[in-house]
C-alpha cells in the first residue's frame, strides 16, 4: 500500500454558484499564512448563507498506470470566527458544502456526505465525497482532476469571516506488481519476487544461454 498527497496547483471562483465572494483564492494552492478569504457576512443568517463555488485542480499527482486507488480523501484547512451582538466571539457551524470531484474531462461527479465544522483555531477538515472510486491513475495525473466545494454558515452572530489555507487531496493506492524473478537450479525454474522499499524488483539470470 502506498500513498500520495498534493495541494492543489490551480484554485479558482465560480462565481455562477453561491452568494459570497472569495478574495485571493490563488492562496488556496500554497501552505503558507497567506488565506483566501471569504466575504464578512454582516447580517444574521439563521437559514444559511453560501459562498461562491472554489475549483481546485491540477494536483501533479504521478501514480503510475496498473496501480489500484482504494481510497480518495479531500481535505481543507481554514477556520471562521464570528462576532456576537455582545462582543464575544464566537465559532457555529461553518463548513465546507456541495463538494464533488472533478473528472479528467473536467465534470462533476460523486457528492458530499458530509464534512466537519471549523471550530476554533486553524485546522483540517475532511471533505467527505462519494464517487472516487471512478477514478483511475490515468485521471488522477490529469490536470483537470480535483475538487470543488462551496462553504456554508448558517450563524446566529451578527458577523463572521472565514479563511482557507490550503487544499489537499489524498491518494491511497496499491502499486503495481512486477515481474517474477526467474533462476534455474539443475535445469528448473525456480520463481521468486524481491521488493526493495515495497516496491517490486525483477531480473532474470540465465546459467549456460537457458532462464
């Protein structure tokens, strides 16, 4: 079993979803102290508010062609405060909403089952999407491939703000096999594997011109 975890390379607003805007969604693509920051929501907003959409995609992932992915996981790390009508802050219910991947043709598939809110300091949050498992290395090498997500707040304080630092998707997967190592001992093939680093290491040796 093997792993892979990249920060998306590309983020970007669709602003044909959602209500909020994202400043600076470019600081999605790097882990730094520089946030993408969503809109301060001014207004008490009990039915909830959504912000614009964020695509994130060209990962640079390079699993290689025969491996098998069992698992793909996203992840955003971020936090939101909020200001309540005494002073006091406060932290209630934000969290990334409505994520999907996107495919290597760049459409939209699986969707969300769910997502942990932001509370507190800056943290990790698993965006929870269904639907990897279409996924092959092939499109997980696309620069296409990636996520979309939106985030939700449904507050009772009369202010909030929300910050992203960064985006990650992580790949877990089991390489491909290599060829058998083949010796001859009184003329019989005799076959075994070796694996250096758990990856699979194949020869072949040859005693008088026969494998």
């Amino acid at each position: 079993m093997a792993t892979e975890s990249k920060i998306c390379g590309t983020a970007a607003m669709d602003s044909s979803v959602g209500t909020v805007d994202i400043a600076n969604v470019e600081y999605i693509t790097t882990d730094d102290t520089s946030y993408a920051t969503i809109a301060e929501i001014t207004t008490d907003h009990v039915a909830g508010v959504y912000s614009h959409r964020i695509k994130c995609s060209n990962f640079g992932f390079t699993i290689p062609d025969g491996s098998t992915i069992t698992n793909i996981q996203a992840f955003a790390t971020g936090n939101a405060n909020y200001y309540s009508p005494d002073g006091g802050e406060t932290e209630y219910g934000t969290r990334p909403t409505a994520a999907q991947w996107i495919d290597e043709s760049g459409a939209l598939i699986g969707y969300q089952s769910g997502a942990n809110p932001w509370i507190g300091a800056l943290g990790e949050r698993e965006i929870d999407i269904n639907g990897w498992d279409v996924i092959s290395p092939a499109d997980a090498r696309n620069t296409n491939f990636g996520v979309v997500f939106q985030m939700f707040t449904n507050t009772y304080h009369d202010s909030g703000q929300w910050w992203i630092d960064f985006v990650r998707i992580l790949i877990t997967y089991t390489p491909p096999a290599g060829p058998a190592l083949l010796k001859t001992v009184n003329g019989l093939a005799k076959a075994s594997v070796k694996t250096r680093q758990g990856l699979a290491i194949a020869s072949i040796k040859t005693w008088n011109g026969l494998a």
